[in-house]
C-alpha cells in the first residue's frame, strides 16, 4: 500500500518534529487510520519530500522528519492555464485533472458566460478552496510543488496586460481548424486559454485573437468546460513535454 502523502506548509528537516494541520490530522487519523508509528511522506512546497513517522495522534498530529531527499516531478513545459470560471464540481475538476498533468499555473477568470456569480468575499473563499484542491492533488499526484492559483481576475482586465506572458498563447476554440499537431513545438512558457460553460462569447474570442492567442481545435466534438483544458493538457504534454 502506497505511504500517505501530506501538504505540510512549515520548515522540514531530518530529526524536526512537524505539527500537522488539523485537517491533515482529521485525514491522516479518521480517514486512513494512520496510527504512532505509521509511515508517511510531508512535502512543504520547496522541492523536497521528506519520509516521516507519526509520533503524536489527536486532534494536532505530529511526526518525526527523518529524511529528505530533492524530487523532480514537474513537466518540462511551463504550462500556465487561464480558466474561465466553471460552477462547482466542474472547477474542482479541472482544477484537480491539470494538477495531475504537471500545469504550472492556473489562472482563474470571470467571463461573459460564467454563471458563477461571485462578491469579494465569495472570491475570497472559492480561491481558498480552489488552493485546497490544488493541495490535495499534489499530496495525491507525487508533486512537491503546488502549482499557484492566482486571484480571481476580470477577463478583459486580465487580456489587457497577457501580453506579458511570453511564449505560445493557445485558445480552445471549437470553431478552429488547426490541430495541436500542426504547430511547431513551444518555447518557452506555454499559455493555455479555455472558457467557461458555453465558451467565449464573440468579443472574447476576438480580443484574444487580437491579443497573438492560437485558436486550436481538439477534434470534431465539442468537450465540455471541466474537459476542455484536461483535454488540451494531456494532447500538450504527450506531444511536448513528458510524454
């Protein structure tokens, strides 16, 4: 059976006690039955994984780094995904699907056609829990870096300054006639624009269009918006990067 993996956002090193987050706790103790004295692997965002015993059961766990060792698990590409804003479960889905498929970055955007209405404080905590999805899929994917979720942005306001992501700049659009296949291999960061149920409206994809963005088609059928970028992500990494 594989050795649980846990986000572990403090300073690890052999011989170091780490106090778990209560969350971690609840899953490490209720969920998975982990009891003094299992093994389990932290990792705090730095690169490094760290193989570790529990020490301490209870509402705040703790356990006992006892090594580290530097990891790479991260795709060759530097794929950022902007992402019109889906509802629900659809969200939680890409989001979780492109952490496993090595995406650097992630984007969330408010377009035309986003259904999900969102007040400041509503922003505030769909982003809190967009970054514990991220979490809880690099805890199960292997990866030792968690891939930011930027704040929630406008998508005109955010158009207006992408110029500054260089390298490929990518639209899914259902209407397009080139494949991924067609284009040469990127260099450089790659940018990936998908949008939310029912798409880009006709003055968002023209102003990406007018902003350098590649329209590209993923075939004859027409994917839904949790799909779409997983899609795309999957076709980008087996042609380019760690396929």
């Amino acid at each position: 059976m594989p050795v649980a993996r846990f986000y572990c956002p403090v300073p690890l090193a052999p011989g170091q006690t780490a106090q778990l987050t209560a969350a971690v706790s609840r899953h490490a103790l209720a969920a998975l039955r982990l009891r003094v004295g299992d093994s389990l692997v932290l990792f705090n965002g730095d690169g490094m994984e760290c193989e570790a015993k529990l020490v301490q059961a209870g509402r705040q766990a703790q356990a006992r780094v006892l090594t580290c060792r530097a990891v790479s698990r991260e795709s060759p590409l530097m794929v950022t995904l902007a992402q019109g804003i889906s509802s629900g479960e659809r969200m939680d889905y890409t989001l979780q699907k492109v952490v496993e498929l090595g995406v650097a970055r992630i984007l969330p955007l408010i377009m035309r056609r986003t259904v999900v209405r969102l007040d400041a404080d509503k922003r505030m905590r769909r982003l809190a829990h967009w970054q514990g999805v991220v979490m809880s899929a690099c805890e199960q994917c292997g990866r030792v870096r968690l891939p930011p979720v930027e704040d929630i942005r406008d998508f005109n306001d955010w158009l207006a300054t992408a110029e500054a992501d260089s390298g490929l700049r990518l639209l899914l659009d259902p209407e397009a006639t080139v494949r991924l296949r067609e284009l040469p291999p990127p260099v450089g960061r790659l940018l990936l624009l998908a949008g939310p149920e029912g798409g880009l409206d006709p003055a968002e994809r023209q102003a990406a269009l007018a902003r350098g963005f590649q329209p590209i088609s993923l075939g004859p059928r027409i994917l839904r918006t949790e799909t779409a970028a997983v899609a795309a992500l999957a076709a980008i990494q087996a042609l380019w990067g760690d396929g």
